[in-house]
C-alpha cells in the first residue's frame, strides 16, 4: 500500500507533517504489523509492506488511524477537538501514471490519509459516493476517526 497524507486543517490547531514526520507515525505505530518506508514519490508518502494473508485492507486503515490519533493526541492543545481522520483506500484500476517503483501500479492499494475539520464536507468535496458508485466493495474502505 501506498499512503498519501491531506492536511486540509489550520496550523493553529495541529502542526503540519513533513514527508519524513509522516512517514515516522507510520514507522512507530505499525513496528509489530507492517514495514514501513519514505517513498521518492510526489503524491505517494509513505510504502506499507504487511502480510495480506493476516490483515485485510481495512484492518490496516485501522492501524493508519489509530497510529495517526495517537501522535495528534499528544499534539492538541487543551480544549482543542482532534480532527476528523478519514482513511480512503481504494485499488488502482488505470494505467500507472510512471514505472517508477515508488508509483501506485494497477492492482495496488493507494491510500489517502486526510485530517480535516469537517469528514463529512471533504468526502462531499470529492465526490466519494460518486466515486465508489460502481466499484466493488473489496476495491475500496473507508475508516473513519471523529473528533475523539
């Protein structure tokens, strides 16, 4: 799998990740599941290499959010709401955009991490039922972290 990160909230409540911070929450919070790495990709951030036969895609957007929570726990000032965390899986069904192997390849998950402050907005602004329409539900998952 590979992972992207939409930051589409304001720096006043929670700092903005680099590529590498990013790939680190990744790194730490999956040790025990996953191999994770930094990828030389402008879309794509972080490689999740995992045993497909233990966990299943969504399981893994599990682990996506809960790793996530827990480094933005430690972040949020007093007061303050955590984002929503919205974790988009879907498999690439067209062509791959290079042949670079940091590139989502037909067949792949390609996962978009996004913190917003309004889930159900930013899934409107993209159009996700649209999108997912016609797709299989084992092409695609959605986890979902509200606020906690």
């Amino acid at each position: 799998m590979l992972l992207s990160h939409n930051f589409d909230i304001s720096e006043d409540i929670l700092p903005a990740l680099s590529r590498e911070e990013f790939t680190q929450v990744f790194i730490k919070g999956l040790q025990d599941v996953a191999e994770c790495r930094l990828v030389n990709n402008p879309h794509w951030i972080v490689s999740v290499l995992f045993d497909a036969e233990k966990y299943s895609p969504t399981q893994m957007g599990e682990y996506y959010a809960n790793a996530l929570v827990t480094l933005r726990r430690e972040q949020i000032q007093n007061g303050q709401k955590l984002p929503h965390i919205l974790i988009l899986g879907g498999i690439k069904t067209t062509p791959a955009m290079s042949t670079s192997p940091d590139s989502l390849q037909p067949g792949e998950w390609g996962v978009d991490v996004v913190e917003t402050r309004d889930g159900d907005s930013f899934l409107a602004g993209i159009g996700w039922e649209n999108a997912i329409a016609n797709k299989p539900s084992s092409s695609i998952f959605k986890v979902e972290r509200c606020g906690e």
